[in-house]
C-alpha cells in the first residue's frame, strides 16, 4: 500500500499500481469538482492511466482549467483525425493542437471538405468517442518512429520527425487503428469527450509558410456535457452579431478587396472619421503632457535596419524592396518607427538637461503577417499606431514609465475600455538566447526594475516568457476579441540596447558620455484595431464624441427643409457631424434608418416643432425624448461630448 495525499487535505491509502484514473473514480464521486481530465503528481503532470508508484501528493486536473482544457481538446482533435482517415484514407496528417476555445486538425487531401462531409465527419466522431477506445502511448527512437511513419505513408509527420532527430525518442498515441505521432498528455478514453462539433472548415499553409502547400483545416471545440457545447455555441452566435468584421462593413466603417491584398483594408467615411477623432485626441494629448511631433520616413535602407538588428531579428516579417545578391540599394518599408525617431535624438548633441526626450507620431507601419492571422481590422499588413520613444536617464525610468501607464489607462478611461483589458509582463526566454541581444545580467536588472515599476503601480498582471521584444521587456495591454481570440492593444517597453547600437550619448552631470534608456510605448495603439475593438464594445452604437454622425436632422416634408438646415448650422458649432435628411421618403423610414445606422440622436421637424420654436428629438438609446429647446438640446449634447460619456 502507498499513501497520497490530496489537494483537500484528505488521505488516502492506496495499492502500488493503481492507476490515477481508478484514484479519479473515487475521489470524484465524493466532490462537486469539474471534469477530471488529469493529474499531477508531485507538481508533475500526468496521464490518468499512469500509475502510483510511491507515496506522493496528487492534485487532479479540471477541465475548468486551461491544461484541463487543452487536455480535453488535445484528444478531441485526435477524434476528429481518426474520423477523416476513416472516412477519407488518401487524407494525409498535418498537426492538431488544442487552441483556445477548441482545436483543429490540417489534412493534405485533393478533395474539399461539402457540409455534407462535415456532417458524416460529425458522425464518425460520435461513433468513435462511443467505441471508448483506449488511448495507449508508447515511444520509438527517432529513427524508428521515422520509418514507421515512411510505412504509414504520412510525409508531414515523418518531416516532423526529422525537425525532432535530436531528440531520444518520439512519443505516439494510439486509439483502435489511429496512431498519430503526439507529445503531451491525453485523456485514457475517447468515450470521455462527451459532446463535439465541428465549428469551421479553411485552409492553412504548412507550417504557417505561405511557400508551403496550403492545407484542409477543421477546427472544432468539444466539452464534458451537450449542455455546456449548446451553451458555447449560442454565445458564439450572439458574438457574431458583434463581430466587427461583419457589422463593421454592415454599417459602412471599411471594406476589403481581394485584388488589393489580405490586411489592406479601404476605411470608408464612417471608420476614417472615427480614426481620424481618435488620432486628434491622441496627438492633443501628447502635447499637453510634453511629446514632441515627429514625421519621418515609410521606408530606409536596409543598412538603418542592420543597426537596430531589427534586419537579424525581425527580417521574415518585413516588406522588402531588392535583392542584396543583386542590388546595390535595398529597402524596406518600416515595421516600426523607432530606428527613424533615434535620428531626432541623434541630430544634435545631447546633455542630461535635454532628458527626458519625448517624441511621438502618428505611425503607418508595415508587417509581413501570414494570411491565415489576418482578421478584420485587428491583424493587418498596413496599419497606423500611436507610437512615441522616450529617451531618459536611469533615475527617470520609473517616473516616465508610469506616466506612460497613466497615459495609456487614460485613453482606455475616455474609451470606457478599462474594464476590457488584462496586463501582461512581457519577459524574455533565457532558453532562446539567439532571439534576444544583450547580456542574461542586463535583462534580468532591467526585468528586475520594471517588476518593480509594476508592482508600486498595484497593477494586477501576468507573466509571459518569450514574449518580450528582441531588445528589452515590455507591459502588453491585452484585449479579447468577440470570438474570444486576444491580441495586444497597447504596448510600453524599456530598451536597454539600441541606444548603444545607435550610439545614443548624453553627457550627464559628471561631465561622463553615458546612454539612455528608451521607452518605446504607444498611448492607444493602433487606430485600426481600437476602432475593431470599439465597434465590438459598442455593437457599432460608439458614443457620441466619437460618433462618426452625431446627429441627423429629420424634416418631416420639403416644407421644412429651408428649417432644417438653419437648425443644421446651429448645431454644427457643438456637434459637427450633423446631417439633415433631404430624401423625399416617409418619415418612418427616415427614423428606422437613422436607428439601423446608430445615430445617436434624430432631430425631427414638421409643422409642431416651426410653430413652437421646439426640436422634437429621439435618442438611439433612449427613444422619443420629447420637445426641447434648441438650447437644451445643444447643452445636453455638448455635454455629452465634453464628459466623453
């Protein structure tokens, strides 16, 4: 007999050799916990059909938790590829991870996947997760596991195993005749998924690699009860309604066209008005709080890029314009502006008195992004962002960064976003040491003093490794799309290197020749993604100082015309996104209209409203109002718009 201990306290003894799926049976029939998908013995993550072997502390894994998830899902997705292979034998096996909110599974296959292929997959599905067949591992040395996979004719897999040759030996998973070449932990059973659909069918590039083959991609999602994937699926549907992609081009903010490009968006009047309030508020800010304006170059020799190393480190996501085999001149459009802003600081010579140096500017960039992470308006090719640099001294760090903070949260108050976002301390990977310049000293001093900055700030936030950039660590503000897929909205990072690769000096009190540190920061982000973000929030309703119409005057018949445009004038000076409705239409229609377009407010006029001197206004929000004044109406606007309610 062995004893364990469990995360409640209780113990219990056991026989050497039980399996902690057994363990699992027991203990779940005397707790209200989720799912168990999982185990970890002594902190280690395990299989439930691995056994006890000694004495240990064992805390089981829910699918309420994201490895409990990503478990569940891991063998979801395996699911789905036994019901292709059956279904479809000539399929060949690409990977299939779990991903947030379900998982997918590529397949190299001639044929594209009908609804009525999708509906027999389904099947398949249910029939294999009803067989509950086992799921057995077992390992071979890489050189084995190659040739099994060379006889199982699968060349996806088998270059998988020659990209892990360096590894002893290579994990497989088998469930009835599917074996898939798989790391990782799995449930015991397929019988345990008890509810799975599959959500989508595209296609995806090998690898990411838009010079691979584009493959067949299912994605799925799976969970413990038909009742919690009912649940899942009508809350996918009402986030569809405010799915920015669809209602953005609904209501007219921007459109795409194929034969311009993927991530090359057209904003309509609507989305370039909304930017271009966003960017003016943004710039007039910056200048209250001492940013200096800069406007510099879209492209530069690829000699500024070698300096910064950004031509090392960020090459494969970079525009390139030449050939360096060929030309004697290469190029490339900028995917960050910070290599161009340096040259402002660098234009005279500086002293301690000249710091801290803020400059900012309204940035359009450019990413080579793949095509599969284009998405709206929240992961583009070209986009503009709010981005600034900030040279300062060792003892301004502190103060500059929170001021950036301050200024971030700021934007995300006006925006009533503050509540949507999460903060996450951005660090490097000490095990990637070719992703990153400078010293493990270095980076962990200057990790060591933004914790600080953090932690003084009572910021609540999560840790990241390897998701700093190439030259220092970095606060991301993180938000979540409607489909629940996160992105980075904001960003303040503190450089420690590429003052020294510029050769960045200040001369300081001491009369010695030192480097600053540079905060690269933006206040909102990229416009275009804030406007997604915002069209989300809103269900395209923004509110009225961001409106890209504030009000729409309504006259009843072309009798009131001639009034309704003086009334036009009188307003514009408060709301300038003021429009009067001249079409010869009812005046039903004219205010439905005016409410599927999310006016804000609707001002109508007809004999009533001439005769009294009165507005007979109607709020998008709040229905008929009544009669007002014009008075009234232009406080309770302008007071609308000051407040930023």
């Amino acid at each position: 007999m062995v004893k364990i201990f469990l995360k409640d306290g209780s113990m219990k003894e056991v026989r050497l050799g039980t399996t902690l799926m057994k363990i699992a049976e027991e203990w779940s029939k005397e707790s209200e916990s989720n799912f168990i998908c999982a185990a970890k013995v002594n902190g280690e993550i395990k299989d439930l059909q691995d056994k006890i072997v000694s004495d240990c502390n064992i805390e089981f894994v829910t699918f309420d938790s994201l490895e409990g998830k990503n478990i569940y899902r891991h063998t979801s997705s395996h699911i789905l590829a036994q019901a292709v292979k059956r279904l479809f034998p000539e399929a060949k096996l690409g990977i299939g991870p779990a991903i947030e909110n379900g998982f997918y599974y590529d397949f190299d296959i001639d044929h594209t996947f009908t609804s009525e292929d999708i509906s027999n997959i389904e099947t398949e599905m249910r029939k294999i997760i009803k067989e509950n067949l086992q799921v057995e591992k077992f390992e071979l040395s890489a050189k084995d596991a190659r040739e099994f996979l060379l006889e199982r004719k699968e060349p996806y897999k088998v270059e998988l195993a020659e990209d892990y040759s360096e590894k002893g030996s290579l994990s497989f998973r088998k469930q009835g005749e599917f074996v898939d070449m798989c790391s990782g932990i799995h449930l015991p059973l397929t019988g345990m998924v008890k509810a799975i659909k599959i959500t989508n069918s595209t296609g995806a590039y090998w690898k990411g690699n838009s010079k691979n083959k584009m493959l067949k991609r299912l994605y799925g999602t799976s969970f413990p009860s038909q009742k919690m994937l009912d649940e899942y699926l009508k809350s996918v549907e009402e986030a569809k309604k405010r799915d920015h992609n669809k209602i953005g081009r609904e209501l007219e903010f921007f459109t795409t066209v194929d034969y311009i490009g993927q991530g090359l968006p057209i904003l309509l009047p609507k989305g370039s008005k909304v930017i271009q309030l966003l960017q003016r508020f943004v710039e007039d800010e910056e200048e209250k709080r001492g940013y200096l304006l800069t406007k510099t170059p879209f492209l530069a020799k690829n000699e500024l890029y070698k300096i910064s190393e950004h031509w090392y480190h960020y090459k494969e996501n970079m525009f390139i314009l030449g050939d360096e085999s060929k030309d004697d001149e290469v190029f490339a459009l900028r995917p960050m502006t910070c290599p161009f802003q340096f040259q402002v600081y660098l234009n005279k010579s500086r002293s301690y008195r000249d710091l801290p140096m803020r400059l900012n500017e309204t940035s359009t960039l450019f990413r080579n992004e793949s095509s599969g992470e284009m998405h709206g308006l929240i992961r583009l090719r070209q986009f503009t962002i709010s981005e600034g640099h900030i040279a300062c001294t060792p003892d301004q760090l502190e103060s500059e960064f929170r001021e950036c903070l301050e200024l971030a949260r700021y934007m995300l108050r006006c925006l009533k976003l503050e509540n949507d976002v999460t903060y996450r301390f951005s660090k490097w990977d000490e095990n990637n040491r070719d992703k990153y310049i400078g010293s493990a000293i270095e980076w962990e001093n200057v990790q060591g003093k933004m914790r600080e900055i953090l932690d003084k700030a009572e910021l609540v936030y999560d840790e990241a490794d390897g998701e700093a950039a190439f030259y220092g660590p970095k606060l991301d503000i993180q938000f979540k799309n409607v489909h629940g897929k996160e992105d980075t909205l904001i960003t303040i990072q503190i450089d420690f290197q590429l003052a020294k690769k510029f050769g960045m000096e200040y001369v300081d009190k001491d009369g010695e020749k030192k480097f600053p540190y540079v905060i690269h920061r933006t206040s909102l982000g990229c416009y275009e993604r804030t406007l997604a973000l915002l069209i989300e929030k809103y269900a395209g309703a923004l509110p009225l100082w961001i409106a890209p119409e504030q009000v729409k005057i309504l006259p009843i018949s072309e009798e009131f015309h001639e009034l309704s445009l003086e009334v036009q004038k009188q307003i514009r000076d408060f709301a300038p996104r003021v429009s009067v409705d001249l079409r010869n239409e009812k005046i039903g229609y004219k205010i439905r209209e005016a409410q599927v377009n999310k006016v804000p407010y609707m001002v109508i006029l007809g004999s009533k409203e001439a005769e009294s001197n009165m507005l007979s206004v109607r709020s998008r929000s709040e229905g008929d109002l009544g009669a007002m004044s014009k008075e009234e109406f232009i406080e309770r606007i302008s007071k609308e718009i000051s407040e930023k309610r």
